[in-house]
C-alpha cells in the first residue's frame, strides 16, 4: 500500500491534531488537540508513540497496543518502564483509522 499520509513522528511536538498519519506497517492513526496536549505534558520521551508505532501486542510484556476495556475504545497503549503506569485510549473511525481523542487512565 503507497504512503498517502505523512508518517508518524517521533515526539509530540511534531503531531497536529486531527491530522491522519500513517505508520511504518501503513495503519493510520489521528489524534485529538486534547491527545496532543497529553502527550506533550505526560510523555515527554515519546514511548506512547513508539507503542503505537508497534501496533498490536500480547498484553503481558510487551511495549505497544493492547485492547482498551473502556467504552467506546478498542485500544489502548501500554509502555514500560517510566510512565508505564499511563494509557492512552482510542477507537477506530469508520475509515479504519485509530484515533485518540485524548482519554486517559491509569489502568
């Protein structure tokens, strides 16, 4: 599948909301100003995006997506490590992208 959307960047800073990106594996992804304003205040080394640029992973482990348990939602990140302690939800758009609207848990 050819590249029509701009790829994920690497830190918070250079994500505009409700902008599509597309990952390496070419899923893409949008994220709300709210999502953006979390990232840049609880995720300042950029390991949530890293984990959505994994995509989907077993839950025990491992650093990426993980199903959400919240409704509405149908996956949520998962880092390890520092901030690991944080989510970040997000559902699916009727055109397949997932998009984090900027919901937030400790679970």
């Amino acid at each position: 599948m050819p590249n029509n959307y701009p790829s994920l960047p690497n830190h918070w800073r250079n994500i505009q909301p409700d902008t599509v990106y597309q990952t390496r594996d070419a899923r893409r992804v949008s994220f709300s100003r709210k999502q953006v304003r979390f990232g840049w205040r609880q995720d300042p080394r950029g390991k949530h995006i890293r984990a959505i640029e994994t995509g989907d992973v077993f839950p025990a482990g491992h650093q990426g997506l993980v199903p959400s348990e919240l409704a509405g939602c149908e996956r949520k990140t998962k880092v390890l490590g520092q901030g690991g302690n944080r989510r970040y939800h997000g559902y699916f758009a009727e055109d397949g992208t997932l998009h984090f609207p900027g919901i937030a848990s400790t679970h």
